[in-house]
C-alpha cells in the first residue's frame, strides 16, 4: 500500500478522495498529525500490537498475518508495507516486551533506595507499563491502519 493510502480499494482508486481518520470531537489533531514519518510509526507500531495480541492468542506458529490485517480492516499487503514477513513481526515485538523492561528496570534503578525497593518498583512499573501499552491505552487500539 502506498504512504497516500491509495491502495487498490481505496476511495482515490475509485475516482474519490481518500478518507481520512476521523479526530474525536472537540480534539485537535496532535503536533504530529501532519508529519508523515510519525503517521508510519504510529500505523506500524498499531499493526504490531495487534499482530501481538493475534500471536499471544493464537501462538506463532498458527498467527497469519492476514488474520492481523483482517481485524484492522486492512488488506494483507498492507501489512506486507510495513513489515517484511511474520518473522520481522515477532522480533519486533520481543524488541518492544525489552524496551518496557530497560525502561522499568532503569526506573527502579532511580527510584529504590536498596534492593528490596528497586525490585518492588520494577516489579510494579513493569506490569504497570505492560497494561497501559498492551491493554489499556495503547497506540492503536481499535485504531484502523490506513
């Protein structure tokens, strides 16, 4: 699929002008909604956590990748735009699980003031920061990549 969003089924294939998503009434659209290097970041990192949610349910071996397109409402060369293929997905989602552990681990690391303290934190921001990205708020959720 093409950054304009004009893939084979898009409205500007149709003659028509493409859609654009929708910002929640009374919100304006963020300081980054205009840039499109952080449109592709924020469409790819949407993708991968819903190929996460479809791997953690299914397991990888039985994950397709045209399951994870199909729940975002997206074609499966869509997904083939942002990533290669699955084995690209998975290591990116091993890539983001360390990234929230460094972060929890270099939180407790500042805010404990001995062991006992520094795991307690970690422990607590860890899970912490893994509900609020895989459950609660994360970028993307129910979000349509386009």
């Amino acid at each position: 699929m093409a950054e304009g969003g004009y893939g084979a089924g898009s409205a500007a294939s149709r003659g028509g002008r493409p859609r654009r998503a929708a910002v929640p009434a009374g919100a304006a659209p963020g300081p980054d909604a205009f840039d499109r290097r952080s449109q592709h970041r924020h469409k790819r990192l949407a993708l991968l956590n819903q190929a996460a949610r479809v791997i953690n349910e299914r397991g990888y071996a039985t994950a397709s990748l045209e399951e994870v397109a199909h729940t975002l409402g997206i074609s499966k060369a869509a997904v083939y735009y942002y990533f290669r293929n699955k084995q690209e997905i998975l290591f990116e989602c091993y890539q983001m699980s360390f990234d929230i552990w460094d972060a929890a681990l270099a939180e407790a690391r500042e805010r404990g003031r001995n062991g006992r303290e520094r795991v307690e934190i970690y422990n607590v921001t860890n899970g912490e920061r893994f509900a609020t990205y895989a459950i609660a708020g994360a970028p993307g959720r129910g979000e349509t990549v386009r």
